[in-house]
C-alpha cells in the first residue's frame, strides 16, 4: 500500500522540496498551500495532490483533513507552514504578533489536532514539525520567532509523550540557513529608530556571505525530513544543517550563559 504524507507550506522552500522528494521516493503527496491556483508545477507531478490550505483558519483545516483522509488516509503529517519575525520587540504591533503566533504556532497545532483521531484509530502515525535552530537556541532580533519555535519544541517533545502508547511518533526537524527566499517572501521585519544601530549589526551577521557558506539547500533540508520520516526511531530530534549541528553542539558543551556570551560577542560585539 502506497504511504501517504500530508505537507502544508508546500508551495515554495522546504515544503516544495519535500513535496518533490517524498512523491519521487513513491509516497502519496497531499501538497497544501494557501494558494493553489498559482501553482503551476506540482499539479502536474505523479503521486502528489495540491489541496487548499491556510493554517489560520480552522474550519479550512477541518475539511481539508477530511478531503486528505477520504482520499486514502495519511501516515505522516509535516507541519512546514510558517514565516519568520524579525526586527525590535517594541517595534512590533499587535497585529504581527498575533499573526506570528497564529502561523507559526497555532497552525501546528490546529492541523495535528484534526488527524490525531485517525492517527490514534489505527494504531500508527508519524507528526514531523519544522522548527528551527531558533527554537533550539535565541538570536538577537528573533524573539517573536524564537518564541513560537521554542513553543514547538516543548509542545513536540510533551506530545511525544502522550502519543507513543498510540503508536504515534512525534519529531521535529531544525533547520539552520536554508538556501531559499525565505529572507524575501517568508520574513517580515520590524523597525524602530531607537535599535537602528544594533539592527545593523544583526543584519550584518545574517548576511555575512561566510556565514551564508554554511547554510543547507532546501532539498537537503528536505533529506533529514526523509530521514526523519522513515527511519523508524523513537528520536525526536533532528538538526539539519552543519551551522544548526555545530550552534547546537556548542550549546550543549559550553552551557547556556557561556553560548549566551558567545552569541552576543559574535552579533553584538560585547
């Protein structure tokens, strides 16, 4: 029987790359988007089908879970959809921190909510999020991003919990820099004249083309959800990227105010 994994964000970056790769690898692709009719690929590729999708709106997710499920069933579910924050915390306003919440955490959420009854029913299941080194660690300018994939993690890893009699594997995939537009169409920054200076300094890191060297493309990114997805592991964790790999051992070996230190060295420069 052929297995199935349902994507949302599948219309660009990481959730395209996933998309394409797990209909190669013989996987049935409920490829969801905000806006399927602008996509012109993915309509026409073998073993995927484009459905509507925006994590915001919970009566969509609803019947879009029911279309995916009358359609065969799903074994995997990939939470991608989301964007990033960035910019001052004073400088954000009401309306993008709801919206940042509502993308990034609340849709996750949302969608696991409605196949966690078929998942539980037959006995098996696999929930892969995407969080982000941003989740594992904090940047300078992040906090509203950090904040939402921090949430992910911990929500991942209780939920992981209270699945596992189930049969239900729980996983999350943190990517560092990942190679696409995401800094374009998938980043919202905000502004606020009294951080001028130190946005300039962060944004000077980000952009440093050194830094840049490390970073993965999306369809590498895309391998560790494979990973991830077959490997049949209780692992929980997957950090994709050698930048996000070695942050995140650095973390771990120094401590967390030494990291601290060394992170406000690295984009600060005290």
């Amino acid at each position: 029987m052929t297995r199935t994994i349902f994507i949302t964000g599948a219309s660009s970056g990481l959730g395209r790359a996933a998309t394409l790769l797990f209909a190669e690898r013989g996987f049935h692709v409920f490829a969801t988007m905000r806006r399927p009719e602008n996509e012109t690929e993915l309509q026409n590729v073998p073993n995927v089908s484009v459905l509507r999708l925006d994590v915001t709106d919970p009566e969509q997710i609803e019947s879009t879970a029911r279309e995916a499920l009358a359609l065969g069933g799903v074994d995997i579910l990939f939470n991608n959809a989301g964007y990033g924050l960035a910019g001052p915390f004073e400088g954000t306003t009401p309306a993008q921190i709801e919206r940042q919440v509502d993308t990034n955490l609340l849709g996750p959420l949302r969608t696991t909510h409605a196949f966690l009854g078929h998942m539980r029913e037959r006995g098996s299941g696999t929930i892969i999020t995407t969080t982000s080194i941003a989740g594992l660690t904090a940047f300078p300018l992040q906090s509203m991003y950090n904040a939402t994939k921090w949430a992910l993690e911990g929500w991942s890893e209780g939920l992981a919990y209270e699945l596992a009699a189930f049969g239900i594997r729980v996983k999350t995939v943190s990517p560092g820099g990942i190679r696409t537009d995401f800094a374009g169409r998938s980043l919202v920054e905000t502004e606020h004249p009294a951080y001028a200076k130190l946005a300039e300094k962060v944004r000077a890191v980000f952009r440093d083309p050194k830094r840049a060297s490390a970073y993965s493309t999306a369809e590498q990114v895309a391998e560790v959800v494979y990973e991830a997805a077959t490997d049949g592991k209780e692992q929980l964790r997957y950090v994709a990227g050698p930048d996000a790999q070695a942050l995140y051992a650095q973390r771990l070996q120094v401590g967390v105010e030494a990291f601290r230190k060394a992170i406000s060295q690295s984009f600060l420069g005290n």
